[in-house]
C-alpha cells in the first residue's frame, strides 16, 4: 500500500505512528496516543488536519508534568552539540537551517552554546522556539527575552513552542493525507 496517497486515518498502525512520530519531537508515544483515538476523528468538523493537530495538543496537555518535562527535554537545542553532530531529525535540521542556524559564523555559535548553557542551567529544559520564518537575530532576542521568565512562566511557553512547531510540521505532512 502506498502510504502516501492514503488518508492518514485509513492507515494501518504502523504507517499512522511512522507518519506522525516526530511531529512533537522524538516522541512517538504521542502518535501511538492519538492512533487510539483516530476513529472519533474522522468525522471532526473542521476536517482531519485540525482534528489531529488538536487532538496531539490535548495529549500533551492531558500528560503530567513529569511527562510534559520529558517531551520538553527531547527537542535539540538550537545550533547546538547534535545539531553539530548531524544527530537532528529531518523536519529539525530543515528548520533549523531555514533559520541559518547551519551557517553561523564561529562567535555567533559561541553565542548560541553559552546562551543554550545558561537556559538549560535555568530551566533543565532546553530553549524551544518554533523558528520557522525567524532569522538567528530573532532566536537571539528571543533567548535573551526569556532567560529572566520564571520556571513556570518558561515551562508553559516552551510547551506552545512545541505546540506551534508540531501545527507547522504537521501542514507539511502530504496533502493526500487530508482527503480520500
């Protein structure tokens, strides 16, 4: 079966998972959450992508913190050790390099591993942000604007991030998936 021009929710389990494993960052007990449920989902109103996208959010919001912390902790840093090491995700690497985080000169990397130390020292998460249509002067300011944010300040605006990432990684997902 051709996994690409079958609707999403027609899927069998593993190509439904496969598809929509990396949509919230390294991990796939999201997809293995929502494939449970993707019967209540065919009928949704606004159609299958806002079901979806909805329906991962509220998973993620559903899970305890201890859960949330963990999904937190999965995503890279930006421009950081794995992003170096070539160790992202395809959809990562994609964003970050359309942000020019893959082509930094040598103090703005120094910058963005200090800054990336400091968060995480702060935070025990690393510093998220949705970069697509940012510049690396952007994630800069954001970075700067956020280290002062408390714990659970930051906490809850990294869960949007990561929210705001997955609704952008999941419009890229192919058009056939939408439609029978």
């Amino acid at each position: 079966m051709n996994t690409a021009s079958t609707p999403l929710l027609e899927q069998d389990k593993d190509s439904f998972i496969n598809h929509l494993k990396d949509i919230y960052e390294h991990s796939k007990w999201v997809a293995e959450a929502l494939y449970e449920t993707r019967d209540s989902l065919k009928h949704h109103r606004d159609g299958p992508q806002t079901a979806i996208t909805q329906a991962m959010h509220d998973i993620i919001e559903a899970a305890d913190h201890s859960t949330q912390l963990a999904l937190l902790r999965a995503h890279p840093d930006l421009a950081g050790k794995a992003a170096l090491a070539g160790q992202l995700t395809d959809a990562s690497t994609s964003e970050q390099a359309g942000a020019g985080l893959d082509q930094l000169t040598s103090p703005e990397l120094e910058r963005f591993l200090g800054l990336n130390e400091s968060y995480r020292d702060k935070f025990g998460f690393p510093f998220i942000m949705a970069v697509k249509g940012a510049t690396k002067d952007q994630i800069l300011e954001g970075f700067e604007a956020r280290l002062p944010n408390s714990v659970e300040a930051e906490f809850r605006r990294a869960l949007n991030e990561v929210h705001k990432i997955a609704g952008f990684r999941i419009k890229a997902l192919p058009k056939s998936f939408w439609s029978a």
